[in-house]
C-alpha cells in the first residue's frame, strides 16, 4: 500500500515533536539490543571454549550496535529542542513503515490515537512476526 | 548490570514505546518489571502485587497526579518510592508530585538508562533511609 493514498493532509506533526518520538523509538531498539546483548554475554558460557572467541566477537558487534543506537537516540533527542517550530505531513511516512506495530505506535505518539488513525492496519506490506 | 536482585518496579505510562523501553532496560539490570498503561489497570496490579518502586507519568489518563493521589491515599501503608516523569515538568508540578508522596521527578525525554539508574538510587536510598520513601517526607531528592 501506498502511504501517500491515505490522505496527506490528514496526520501533520511538528518537527520537535516527530524527533521526539523517533528519539524515542531509536532510545527502544538501543535497550533490544542491549536486552540481546545480555542474552549473548550470558550464553557465552555455555559455548565450547574452542568455538567461544567468535561468539566475543558478535557480543562486542551487539554492544557497539546498542551504543551506537543509544547515542543516536541522544542526538535526534537533542535536536528534537532545537528545531524551529514547524509542522509537516507525517501519514505518508508513517505509510511506508513495514512494521505495523511500529507505524501504530508512532501514529498513535504523533497524535494519531486522537484522531482515531491506525497505521498498524494499513502501514507497509509485511509483518513477519 | 544486573543489580535489581529481581525487586518488582510497576510501571504506569500511556506510551507503549516508553512502555516497553522501561521494561526492557529494567530487565536486563535485574528488576522484575511490570507495566501497565491505565490507572486503572495500575491500581488493578496494586491490589495483587506491592512494588518495591514504581514509574508514573504525569499524562497517565490525562492526569497523572490523580493516580499518584488515589495511589497513595489507597495504599497509605506501602512506602515504595515513586519516580514521577512528565513533559514540561515545571517546579509546581514538582512540588505537586512531592507533596503526593512522589520521591523523584524526571522530565521526558530521558534515556532509559538513566531511568533505571535512578530507580536503583531511590531503591538504595529507601534502603538506607527509611523514612525518605515515606510520602510527605519533605524535599528530599526530587529535582528536574
């Protein structure tokens, strides 16, 4: 489905706020990594020694995945104070994301609940969970 | 990070992102979290499980303070400190939580590694000090 069929005029958003909520949603996938993070430290001991230094390896790439999304989320959080107060047409976006929990979420933070949207229903093509 | 020894935290806020966010990084520090998004369903867990803290936001039902109220009213035995967060806190709301028997206040947005942190303090501090998880115990920690 196309996002831009579902009416652009209809969910609009000020930059602050999309930031904000997209701060949010970088600040959620920093703690799942972090979450897969622990699970990994804590399955390293359960590995043969032998084979235990490349399952390092992919800890140390989840850590620096958590730290990089942290910090991202830290950034777009900042931001989110210091843009001009404008608006802009977030429904086509939300459209696009293939993720339907995630567009639901982020429609209903950007003030979609309020007017009764659900981008779960309709956003992207594919959920695979 | 696992340090929560798998003591309970409730927390109430109407933003599943932030939901989810909370639950997760109080997991993996070893907290048992439990999350909810209503006052009802908040007072609801109340009635089954007494937390050993809890997270509550100002936006909770379009009013926060009235469940951090009716909360304490209730359950004026339990003690368990309460982290109060909240957009555009001003030093009223502060002092309004406070006076409801909020221990710590924290304006959104924060990270959630920094709330979890500061659950860990309160946790300590009303281990240590008792009385300071009181409600009306004065202004003792809560700042913006």
């Amino acid at each position: 489905m196309d996002g831009a069929d579902l009416g652009d005029s209809v969910l609009k958003a000020t930059i602050a706020n999309t930031l904000d909520v997209l701060a949010w949603e970088i600040e959620l996938a920093g703690a799942r990594s972090h979450y897969l993070d622990s699970i990994i430290g804590r399955m390293i001991n359960l590995i043969p020694e032998d084979r235990r230094a490349e399952f390092v390896e992919s800890m140390h790439t989840v850590d620096l995945l958590s730290q990089q999304l942290t910090s991202l989320s830290a950034f777009t959080r900042r931001m989110s104070g210091d843009v001009p107060d404008v608006s802009a047409y977030v429904h086509a976006a939300l459209g696009h994301i293939t993720l339907g929990a995630l567009a639901d979420r982020m429609s209903a933070a950007l003030g979609g609940e309020e007017l009764g949207i659900d981008h779960g229903e309709g956003a992207g093509d594919l959920d695979l969970f | 990070m696992t340090d929560g020894h798998g003591q309970r935290v409730l927390v109430v806020d109407n933003d599943r992102t932030v939901l989810e966010l909370l639950k997760i990084r109080l997991e993996v520090a070893g907290y048992h979290a439990y999350v909810t998004r209503t006052g009802a369903d908040a007072l609801d867990s109340l009635r089954n499980v007494r937390p050993a803290a809890m997270i509550l936001d100002t936006n909770v039902d379009g009013d926060g303070f009235a469940l951090l109220h009716a909360i304490r009213h209730r359950y004026a035995d339990a003690h368990f400190p309460i982290l109060m967060t909240g957009r555009d806190l001003k030093v009223d709301d502060v002092r309004h939580a406070q006076a409801d028997g909020a221990q710590l206040c924290m304006v959104k947005p924060f990270s959630g590694a920094e709330a979890v942190e500061r659950i860990g303090r309160l946790l300590q501090l009303a281990h240590d000090r008792p009385a300071a998880a009181t409600p009306h115990a004065g202004p003792t920690v809560a700042h913006i």
